[in-house]
C-alpha cells in the first residue's frame, strides 16, 4: 500500500495523467478493482472520458464513483441494500413535525418556525454538524461553556434540542446522506471488493472530517492510493502560509492525508509533479501566462499581446447595461464564435457568481438565437402545477372552500374541468357570493346575470343555472371523499396521504402528466417534459416518505399542509442536457467544465466576484468565528469564503483553452448602479495591452438569427414611427416578409406600429338600430356621453358592464340612505308630526324603525353574512342620525316645507333644432326620481327648491354644468318647476334654489373646551349643501332666517352691510335660473342628436382635475392611447362664471 499524489496547476493534465495510471494498471491486473472516485456531478462525464480513452471502448475493473455511490455498492454486496437512507426532503419533514411538537420549548428560533424556508435552514444546520463529525454531546460540551447572555448560546440551546431529538427519532430506523459514510466506514473491513482495491480520488479541492474518517479506513484495506491536487509545484507541497494562500485547500488536504498515511504506516511515494506549461496553455501564451500569476503574490505584466491571426481573442472585457444586455452579448459571442471561428456549443460555457440572475433571461434569450442551452440548476418544484394542485386542494378544505381557495384549485389545470366554464362558475359565484362547502353542496336557484341584465329570457337563464349546477355537482362528487376525510380537528397523516393519493387516482392525475409531458416534447422544450416525466414520482415518493416517517401521527389540515411545503421546498428534480451539443450555463462553484474551449463569465461585479457573505444561515458569520477560536470546526467563515471564493475563480477562468470573455454590467436587474470586481482591475493591470470595451445594445447585433432580426425589426418600428427609417431596417422587413413563419406576424407588428385612429363614428342607421329612434333614460346617460362618447358606446350601446361581484359598494350604501330617507319621511308624515317641532327622541325612534325596514326590504344578505356587513349597517345608522339632525336644523332655519320625498317623474323631448323639424319618432324620455322637493307658499307665489342626497363628495360647478357634465340638478328643477305650474297655473312658481346634501358623519377640529353647541355649529357648518340660490334677498329671507355673515345651511355669505359677498356665495338671478333650465334642455337634446348620429369618437375630457379616463371602467377595452395619431383628449377652457353668462347669452337663440 501507498499513497500517490499527482500535482500540478490548472490545466496541467492531472486528471488525464491519472486516469491513463488507472487504465494501464487494470488492463495489467484485471483481477483487481479500480475505483475512481469524483464528486457527484462529475461521475457521468468522467465514465464517458475512461471509456472513451480505452481502445476496446469498454472498462471491466474500473468503477467510477462518488462518495455515496460507492456506499450504496458496499452495502449491495454485504446485503444492506435495505439501508433507508433519510435524504433532505425526509429530514425537511421530520424537521418540521419536531420543531411543532417542541416549539413551545423553544427560544431563540420560536418565532420564525413557520417562516418559508426557515426549517430548510435547520436541516442545513444538522447536516453541517453531521459532515463535520460534531455529535448532540459534542454540542451540549460546548454549550456548557458558553455565556449564557450571548445569542448564540439560545441559537445552539434551540438546535441542541432538536438535533438530540432528530438523532433519537433517526436511531435504529434511518442514516442520512451525512452518517451515510460513517456506516460504510464501519463495515469497510467486512468488504470483499475493497480488500487490495485502487483508489484514485480526483476533482476534489478538499474533504470533510466525515470523508476524511472513511478514507482512513479504506487506506487500511485498499492496495493503492492516488489522489490529485491542483496547486504550484514550485515552492513548499506542504506547508502553506494561511488561508489568505491561493492553494490553501490543496496544501491542507495534502498535508492531512498525509499525516493520516504517516500514522496508520503506509508508504508516501514522491509525488509526481505535473508541469502546466505543457499542457493545456502550451499553445495560449495569454491565458497561461493568466494561469501562472493570476493570484498569486508579487506584481506580474504582459506588456504586448501576442499575435493571434484567425483565432478568437484569448482574452477580453466587456461592460454592459445590464445582466439581460450582459446574456444577450453572450448570444451574439456565441453565434460569433460558430460562424467566425467554427466552433461548436458544446465548446462554450457560461459561468457566473449569480447564475440564477442570468438564468431568468436565458429561456428568452437563447431560444431567440436558436441557440441549445442547458442550465446545470436543479428544478424546484414548489410551484409546478401538480404541487400547487396538491396545495391548493389542502387550501381549499382548511378554508372551507372559500372563494380564493375553490379557484386556485379550479385553475391549476388539473382539476378535470374547462377554463371557459371555470370562468363561467367563477362569474355567478362571485355575483351571489357563493362561499363555504354548505353553499356549493345547496343547489343554486338563483338566476345568473340578474344583477347585470344580461339574460336574454327566462329561458335562457334556466339553461345557464342547469349548467351552473351541472358543474357544481360534478366538483363535489370529486372532491367530496377527500373533504369528508380530511374534516374534523385531528386525523392522521396516514389517512390524509391516502385521501390526497385516492384524488389524484380519481382524477387520472398520472395521465394528465403524461400528457403534458408529451406536449412539451412535441414543442421541443426536453427540459420541462424532463420535469414533468419526474413530477409525479417526486410528489408520491414524498407522501411515501411522509407515511413512514409520520404515519400515525395526528395532525391538522394546516399542519399536513406544512409538512408537504417543507418536502416540496427541498424536493428538486435534476435534468440532464438536451444534447451533447449545447452551451453550458452554470455556477462558478457548483458547475464542473472540462474540455471547453471558450468560456464566457458573465456578473463580475462586486458583490457577486467575490460574492458577498451567505445570510441565509441561522450562525452568523461572528457565531462561526467565534466557534472556530474554540476549535470547532465547521464550514467556512465569510472571510474563509472570500479567500476560498478565489480559488474557485482560479479553476473557472483557468478552465477554457482558447479565449475567456469577460462581462460586468453598469446596472443591476433593478436598474441601481453597480461597481465592476476588483478582479477586472486586476486582469486589466496584468495585461495592460486589455481595455474594458463599453458596449450598447446595438454592438450585440452584428450575427442574428431570424429570431434576432424580428427583434431588430420591431426596435426599427419605433424609429420609423418617428420618420427614422433605415436603409437595414427595410431589409429587415423585405426579408421578414418573404418568411413563410414570420410574414404574418410582421404584417401584424408593422399595421399596428402606423395604426393610426380616423374618428370615424357609426353612421345614422347603425345608431338608429343600436339604440333605438326614442332614447328612454335618465339625465346621468348623458353627463356620460358628454364625459367621453366612446365609454357611453360602450355602456349603452354595447352594454357592456363590470362583472357583479356580492360585495357592499358606494352606490349600494346610497341605495339605502335614500330608501331610508324616504321611509323615515313618510313616517313623519304619517304620524302627523312636522319637521319642525318633532323631538330627538321622536328622531331617533323613526330612524331606527326606518333603516331596519330599509334594510330588511333590500338584497343585503352581504351585510348580514360578515362582521363587516354588520359594522356597514351600524356605521349607516350611524351618518343617517346625523344628516336627520342636520337636515332638521337647516329646515328649522327657513321657512320652506318638504313637500315631496322620491318624486317619480318621466318627461318627453321632440328632437327639434331651430326651425328644422327631425323624424317625429326620434324623442327623449327622461326619467328620473327626485329626493326631496321643499316649498314655500304665499297668496301669490310658490318657490321650490330641490335637494338631492349625495354619499359622495360631488359638488355642483356651473363650468360642469356648461360642458354638459352636471345637467343632474337643473334638470330635477326643470321638472319640479313644470309639475308645480301645471298644478298651480294661478300662481307665479319660482326657484329658490337647488342643493346637493352629502351624507357624511364629519369630524371638526375645535378646541378642548368647545362647548356642545360650538361643536354643533361647526358640525352643521361641514353638513352645509353645496349648489345654487336665488339671490333674491326675500328667498335667501326664506331659507336662512338668521343669517348673519356666513350661512351654515345655504351657500351664502353675506357682507357686514347685508349685501352678498363676493366670496363664499353660490347664486343666480331668477332670470339666471331660468336660462339655465333652457340650457340644460338644449344640452340634453344635442347630446341626443349626436348619439343618434352615431358619435362614438373616444375623446375623453379633461377639465381641471377631471379627466374622462381617470375611473372610467372600460378602460382594459377602449385601447385609448395617447401614443396613436389621431387618440387626444379633449381638453376643455377653465372659465370664470362671468364667462360661462356671457357665452350662455351669446348661445340662447340656438337653443331656442
């Protein structure tokens, strides 16, 4: 027995000189076994490259293997191939029910238990105490000696706690990956295939104690020992100068094999020592120069770049936008290096300190530009659909079937069911608010659409509800079982798996896969068929696992749900590549290169190279630190790992044989600056003749596949939009045109670039059949057609409406103050009591009385369903006691009389403009309720003035009037004035004046010593109407009584004098009042005459702080866009209101 150490630098040809050993000597000795032993992700290539190197093609005695494989041969042979090895997903699970069943003896780490991620950490943890040998009563020593005042003894207290019990539960039933060699270290000597075996380790940088122990067992057995080390051979072998050394791993782990040689006796042969100069730099001055001094002490410089004729550049730095841009070049490199330099993919490799940053744009990218990929990242499968069906269907049950849970279900496109009738479903529960498993197993009766008016017929709404229930039944024979098996506090995780194992059975869950799996094979994507083909294994080895580990334990469907979350987070699915001919993009640490030619390493940025410190433990770095100065040792330090980290780089850039290519982005995913490495500067230093070129966009676009031009193209679109049209931009698109794949869409592309919006509207017969010759409505229609033409299309034409969702909304909340209003009003009435002399008590009985009944009489079974409905209703009661008392008060301060609560009223327009008289069938009907219509009498005259509640902020504005977007209130007043005419011919009726009331609980901001009354005034000063008064002193006389100064019932203010102020007053003369009902009336019928016309131009207005578009709800549809020629908005004059008289004046024969 002996230990052989082959050494030498990168590229040096340690890995061929020791397998060519290995070759000779099996072909010599075939009796005898060769093991080569490589990390995991390693085994494949390194078996093609022995079989490859062997004339025969074929290897008999040399078995290629990593650490575990070669556990699991050992165990085979001794008849342990039964061993039940517990792997991450397990130690996940088990973790997560003890961390549960002892959380309450928890400290440190109580909190975040159910934190995503957080038990992962821990299994991370344990697995780190088990590789590097440091048992439950190692922890527990340590934890003796530890201040009880630092955090990290509560952290180490925790874990100690849970890694006793995680080895308790493991005794006698399970090893895990980490004990795995602890066991074949044991049995070594029972082994018949190890007795006088070769074994040669290579790849390694270093080992843990774990595999330290178990190689000191093999050296007992084995016949040779070879092991290969990546260092200087100039220099001291053994010694090293600290961790700060380049080659600090290799010196260390040659120094400990060979003192663990030197006490077991076994003989240590010279080591054979490997000069890098003849190996894989021979040819490239560049690069081996680069191998020879990156890292190392003493300062090093190319000063000239060697000639290099027809071959890639051996070394080059880039600088680009961003890591897209940065991934993006490296397409456009590629394609370069294929068609300038014949290389093929699967010469190039992609390597990064962030690869999963690049890894979000690689799918687009590299599809793009045809280029084959594979991303040497394992899959996760926390939110593959088959997990999240599996969730949700959980979900669903704990929160019995809420509407969020029932459709995360539906749309996982497992559930058996449609998208268009899950859409369908989805609509009526939302509109009768369908939630709990009592309401989907109750048969629906209602009709669907009531609330939008969009049955066509009674028919028609008894076919869709059959449907609807057709499905309804159909969802709960399927998911009944598993319900009934999961309801209840407590059932086992046993009866839980088999329920979920039984749902997937009934819905033929491995077919479905299936066949998504063949779907993406036929589209070419091998990497998610890869994933599907694995999906369902993975869940049912996981519910397998979860049965043997926890079987007849209880649980909730909460906890069950947090078990199957932590077997999912550390369940990955490893896929292989496409091809043999791909680029590679992968990790600088993880990733293992060999026989690449070029390699292009994307991120040097700092805090990526070196990449800064891992948070994502539960020992901080200071932990660790102070840790390892009570020599425990454990994984690295960040300031291990940055000196650590350069080794890793060393291996990456030192791994290609013709060009390493350089990126760093000025920008991060996010658009934050980012600072270039410090390892550019240092390159840049060593080869002076290097400069760091800045690129653009455009500089990656000089080799294009037809993906690459359609990206080109529509970058040429917006610039030719603009008039910039190039000449390749119009090759682009000649060429793009004449591909039978890309013609189509470039048609498309290129219409919609110069759409361009004409105005053009319906023409007359068109409107005329859409909407009708007579326009039976109300006012609000045509403030709406005023506010933008093309929304009303939408509203009224196309009659297109928002989906109705059993919610309580402002306008329901409006619905019941009026309702409640009226109902208290006519209470008044009917108990012959008067707004004038009736009590607070009186107020308060009727109210309560009133809203009760208002409330019964109405659809509000959402307020009755929630604790919100309930605080809805209390919080209505609560404004409608307010606005009662104020409205009493203001009536109190005047003279008038509420005549009329919610007066109906339907009026007909003719269509007539000046002297021209239209088709006598094209009329207006105009209906409309008005919500109270106060009055005052006298021998002669009768004045009126209309309120109108409001429970919004809507303020009446005579710049809105004019621009036809308030026409509301003059409108209520037109038809009050006519009514009370035709009653009282005899008598001369006048407006007083029309008001909107908002219905609102204010709160006023007043001193700590405010007495009640102050509070009141100030109260019913916020409570004021806003709108339009008479001026006429004896009508102001008659609304405010004692007016002094400012009104707190009408908006009116009055100067010391008596006369109105400029200021604070909103009035109109008789004759003001007047001209504006005429106007009203001719706005209504032009807007009329417009629709009818057929107007549908989308030119929302925009006046002061209004815009059309601001809360218009078909804005996902209209397609309005300012960036369109011919879209605008129209934009409409802020007038002073002596203008908006003068125009009015200037206009009043048109409307006559």
């Amino acid at each position: 027995m002996a230990l052989h150490f082959l050494i030498g630098n990168s590229g040096s040809g340690k890995t061929y000189t020791l397998h060519q050993t290995i070759l000779q000597q099996a072909k010599k000795d075939p009796r005898r076994m060769f093991y080569v032993v490589v990390p995991e992700q390693f085994t494949m290539q390194t078996q093609k490259e022995l079989v490859l190197r062997q004339p025969e093609q074929a290897i008999m005695n040399v078995d290629v293997v990593s650490f575990d494989r070669l556990a699991y041969r050992i165990f085979d042979e001794l008849g342990k191939g039964s061993l039940s090895v517990l792997e991450d997903t397990g130690k996940n699970l088990v973790l997560r029910k003890l961390a549960e069943d002892h959380k309450n003896s928890l400290t440190a780490l109580k909190q975040n238990i159910s934190r995503m991620g957080y038990i992962d950490q821990m299994k991370s943890l344990i697995s780190e105490f088990m590789q590097y040998g440091l048992t439950p009563k190692d922890l527990e020593d340590e934890l003796l000696a530890l201040s009880k005042n630092g955090a990290l003894y509560y952290k180490l207290k925790d874990m100690l706690l849970l890694y006793r019990e995680f080895d308790r539960y493991l005794k006698d039933r399970f090893v895990t990956s980490e004990t795995l060699l602890s066991v074949l270290a044991d049995c070594v000597g029972e082994s018949e295939l190890l007795k006088g075996a070769v074994f040669a380790f290579d790849c390694f940088t270093g080992f843990t104690p774990v595999q330290m122990n178990l190689m000191r067992e093999l050296m007992k057995v084995s016949g040779e020992f070879y092991v290969t080390a990546c260092m200087d051979i100039q220099g001291e072998l053994y010694n090293d100068r600290g961790i700060q050394e380049l080659f600090y791993m290799s010196r260390k782990m040659v120094r400990s094999l060979t003192g663990m040689a030197g006490r077991l006796g076994i003989t240590i042969e010279q080591p054979k020592l490997l000069d890098g100069r003849l190996g894989r730099f021979s040819k490239n001055q560049v690069l081996g120069f680069l191998e020879e001094h990156l890292f190392r002490p003493g300062y090093y410089v190319m000063e000239h770049a060697p000639e290099e004729r027809d071959r890639c550049p051996a070394l080059s730095v880039y600088s680009l936008a961003s890591p897209k841009e940065e991934l993006i070049f490296a397409a456009a490199k590629i394609r370069e290096l294929l068609e300038c330099y014949n290389y093929r993919y699967q010469d190039i490799a992609i390597v990064s300190g962030c690869a999963d940053v690049y890894e979000k744009y690689a799918k687009e990218v590299f599809e793009t530009s045809g280029i084959p990929y594979f991303s040497d990242e394992k899959e996760n499968v926390l939110f593959h659909p088959f997990t999240e069906w599996v969730r949700a269907a959980l979900w669903m049950v704990e929160k019995d079937f809420s509407y969020e849970s029932v459709f995360r279900y539906l749309r996982t496109g497992l559930s058996g069911f449609e998208p268009d009738e899950i859409d369908v479903v989805e609509n009526y529960v939302l509109e009768r608010g369908i939630r709990g498993f009592r309401r989907w197993k109750e048969k629906w009766v209602h009709l669907p659409g009531t609330k939008t008016s969009v049955l066509k017929s009674q028919e028609d709404g008894l076919q869709k509800l059959c449907k609807l229930n057709s499905f309804r039944e159909r969802f709960v024979t399927q998911i009944m079982d598993f319900r009934t098996a999961l309801k209840g506090r407590k059932r086992t995780v046993r009866s839980m798996s088999e329920a979920l194992y039984q749902l997937m059975l009934s819905l033929h869950m491995q077919e479905q896969l299936k066949e998504k799996q063949e779907q993406f094979e036929a589209e070419g994507q091998e990497v998610q068929a890869a994933v599907y083909a694995q999906i369902y294994r993975v869940v049912i080895d996981l519910l397998d696992k979860i049965v043997d580990l926890l079987g007849e334990e209880t649980t909730t469907v909460r906890e069950y749900a947090d078990i199957l979350d932590a077997g999912f987070t550390a369940a990955k699915i490893g896929t292989i590549p496409p091809g043999a001919d791909c680029v590679i993009l992968g990790d600088i640490e993880r990733t293992r290169l060999d026989r690449v030619k070029v390699v292009i390493f994307l991120g040097l940025n700092d805090g990526v190279v070196p990449k800064q410190a891992d948070r994502g433990s539960l020992l901080s770095q200071y932990d660790r630190e102070l840790l390892a100065d009570r020599n425990i040792e454990l994984a690295s330090t960040a300031r291990e790992q940055v000196f650590l980290q350069k080794f890793y780089l060393y291996l990456n850039m030192t791994k290609p044989s013709d060009a390493l290519i350089m990126t760093c982005g000025r920008m991060d995913s996010l658009g934050n600056a980012r600072k270039p490495s410090y390892l550019v500067g240092a390159i840049c230093r060593m080869f002076p003749f290097l400069q760091v070129q800045e690129l653009t966009p455009e500089d990656s676009d000089r080799y294009l596949t037809a993906g690459d031009v359609m990206k080109q193209y529509v970058k040429g679109l917006i610039l030719a939009r603009e008039g910039q049209i190039t000449g390749e931009w119009k090759g682009f698109h000649h060429w793009l045109l004449a591909q039978p794949v890309w013609a189509d869409q470039t048609r498309r592309l290129f219409d919609a670039a110069f759409a361009c919006f004409d105005g053009e509207g319906l023409n007359t017969e068109t409107a005329k059949r859409l909407y009708g010759t007579t326009l039976q409505t109300s006012v609000s229609r045509f403030e709406s057609f005023a506010r933008c033409a093309y929304a009303h299309f939408l509203e009224y034409g196309l009659k297109l409406k928002e989906r109705p969702e059993f919610t309580f909304e402002t306008a329901d909340m409006g619905n019941v103050f009026h309702g409640a209003l009226e109902c208290y009003s006519r209470k008044v009435k009917n108990e012959n009591l008067s707004w004038f002399d009736i009590t607070k008590e009186q107020q308060k009985r009727l109210l309560k009385e009133a809203v009760t009944e208002t409330v019964l009489s109405m659809d509000t079974s959402v307020l009755e369903d929630s604790s919100r409905g309930r605080y809805m209703i209390e919080r209505i009661h609560k404004i409608l006691e307010r606005s009662v008392w104020a409205l009493t008060a203001q009536i109190r301060r005047g003279v008038f009389h509420p005549g009329e609560y919610e007066t109906l009223f339907r009026r007909e327009l003719e269509l007539s403009q000046g002297q021209e008289r239209l088709n006598e069938q094209e009329k207006i009907i105009i209906r409309g309720r008005i919500d109270r219509i106060d009055t005052f009498e006298n021998e002669d005259q009768i004045y009126l003035k209309v309120l109108d509640y409001k429970s919004g902020k809507k303020k009446f504005q005579l710049l809105n009037l004019y621009y036809g977007l308030q026409l509301q209130l003059m409108t209520y007043m037109n038809e009050a004035l006519a009514g009370e005419r035709k009653k009282t011919p005899d008598k001369d009726v006048i407006p007083a004046g029309v008001l909107y009331y908002h219905l609102e609980n204010p709160m006023v901001e007043l001193s700590a010593q405010a007495s009640s009354e102050d509070i009141e005034k100030a109260v019913l000063e916020e409570l004021r109407p806003e709108g339009l008064i008479n001026q006429d002193p004896a009508v102001i006389e008659k609304l405010d009584k004692d007016l002094e100064g400012k009104s707190r019932v009408i908006p009116v203010t009055l100067k010391k004098d008596g006369t109105l102020s400029s200021r604070g007053c909103s009035v109109a003369s008789r004759d003001q009042f007047e001209k504006l009902g005429r106007f009203t009336e001719a706005k209504i019928k032009e807007s009329a005459r417009q629709i009818l016309k057929g107007e549908i131009s989308p030119k929302p207005v925009v006046l002061n702080d209004q815009d059309g578009c601001q809360y218009c709800p078909f804005a996902g549809v209209c397609q309005f866009d300012l960036r369109i020629p011919g879209y605008e908005k129209k934009q409409l004059e802020n007038l002073a209101e002596e203008e908006i008289w003068r125009r009015m004046d200037e206009e009043e024969t048109e409307w006559k």
